[in-house]
C-alpha cells in the first residue's frame, strides 16, 4: 500500500477548514460581536490571540481523543455557541463589559468554538494517515487565514459605517440586536436537539478514570495557556501607542529639538556690541 506523504496529507485539510469558517455563520457572528466594539487592529491583537490560543487548544485536544465521546456532547456545544454570540450580543447591547477584559471572554467561548471546529475535522482526518499533527496545523492554519480575512474587511467597514450612516452607539445596538435575535432562535432550536438525548450516569471503570485523567491534563494545559496569554495582554496594554512613543523619543533626542530663530542684526553692527 502506497504510504501517504506529509504534503499529500495536509492538502485535503485545508480547503475544508477555510470552508468551513466561512460556511459556519455561527463562527462569523461571534467574531463580529466580538469586534464591534474596536476600532483599531492594535487593540484587537490581544482579544485575537486569546481566541486563537483557546479554539486551536480544544482543537487539538479532541483530535487526540481528549474530549467527551458521548452522543450528547456535539448538541451540547452547539448551545452553547449559540449562547456566546447571544452573550457577546447582549453585552454589546448593554455595554457593561469593559473591553480591557474582553480577551479573556473571548479565551473561554475560544474553547467551546475549538471543538465545534473539531466536530468538522473529523471527516478530514480520514486523509491524514499518519501525519495527524500535519492535518491538524493546516486545517488550523485554514481557519485563520478565515480568521484573517474577515478581521481585515470588518474593520474599515465598521468604520465607514459608523462615520457616515449611524452614530457608533445606536449602530452598535441595532447590528448586535440583530444578531442576538438570530443566535436566540439557533439556541433554542438547538436546545430542542439536545433534549432529545438521555443524559446517563458513566459507569465507575477504569475507561473513566482514563477519562478523567485526560480532562486533567487538559485543564492543566488550558490554564498554562491562560496564563501565558494573561501575561502577553499585560505586556501589550502596558506598551504606549506609536504616536506617543515617536513624541517622546523627538523630545529626548536633540537632533530633533527644533533650532531657536536666528536673531537678526542690522548691517553695520556686530551683535556681540550694543548700539
């Protein structure tokens, strides 16, 4: 049997990862309340990250069999996808959350869209062979490129939209009601899916001790994660912004401190002597 090689492997994983971005409204919608409320890319990088680190963890995680194998688990996350753009919709509406701390909302519902992005790599892992972590990095790298793409056509049109059609505020209630609206009904549509399934007791064997330890490394690493991602968004909002760091090295250097004005002198005079 003729083995699969490593580039072979990761080409049927990545055209159905792009796909699937962009095919799954419920990813776009999140992302969009997510970054209603900025304005500039530099303050979206760490609320990006977060996102990115959280959903690309679950991700591989449930590659590995790190996730839930029971009937339920797949509805479940769907709710609650539908729940955190109703979530993120909301607070928009209301404005009670700050963004300073919106990467670490976008790092926990980062988590539950990383296996709803799980539940489609699975028809792609078929090709993988044995390059698992090669199909894994391009159906990943996929998504971002999604990711990507859509961050850098949001923002100038939330922009132009804001600027000439509506003030920022009541634009940012009426495009995060409509979407919250929308979400509402998925959820609850999907809520009607998940009750349908029997919610059973696992039995106490060694298959979920096995189990359990899984979801302890998993939460383990989840929180290195936090962390370094905690750490990252301090060390990025502590940086000063572009303009004020050109300001403060004009000042500082005395090449750039502006000469005084010559003082003029009449003809016939020195301007060491008075008149």
């Amino acid at each position: 049997m003729r083995r699969r090689s490593r580039i072979g492997s990761s080409r049927p994983a990545v055209v159905p990862s792009r796909a699937e971005f962009w095919d799954g409204t419920d990813h776009l919608l999140f992302l969009f309340c997510l970054v209603i409320p900025f304005r500039r890319l530099r303050a979206l990088i760490p609320v990006v990250t977060a996102f990115t680190v959280a959903h690309s963890t679950t991700l591989i995680a449930s590659a590995y069999n790190f996730a839930p194998d029971f009937l339920w688990f797949p509805p479940l996350i769907e709710v609650l996808i539908a729940a955190s753009i109703v979530y993120m919709a909301l607070e928009n509406i209301v404005g009670a959350g700050s963004v300073q701390r919106r990467w670490m909302i976008a790092f926990g519902f980062g988590l539950v869209h990383g296996f709803g992005f799980s539940f489609a790599l699975r028809q792609s892992l078929q090709f993988a062979g044995t390059h698992l972590l090669t199909s894994l990095l391009s159906f990943n790298a996929g998504v971002e490129l999604g990711q990507l793409l859509v961050l850098i056509l949001l923002i100038p049109v939330l922009q132009l939209f804001f600027r000439y059609a509506v003030a920022e505020r009541t634009g940012t209630i009426i495009l995060s009601a409509i979407v919250a609206h929308t979400a509402w009904h998925w959820m609850l549509d999907r809520g009607g899916v998940l009750r349908q399934f029997r919610f059973e007791s696992p039995a106490l064997d060694a298959t979920l001790l096995a189990m359990l330890l899984r979801w302890l490394m998993l939460f383990l690493v989840l929180g290195g994660m936090l962390w370094l991602v905690r750490m990252a968004s301090r060390r990025w909002a502590a940086r000063p912004a572009p303009a004020a760091t050109e300001s403060a090295d004009r000042a500082a250097s005395p090449l750039l401190t502006p000469l005084e004005p010559a003082t003029s002198v009449e003809p016939g005079l020195s301007p060491d002597r008075p008149n």
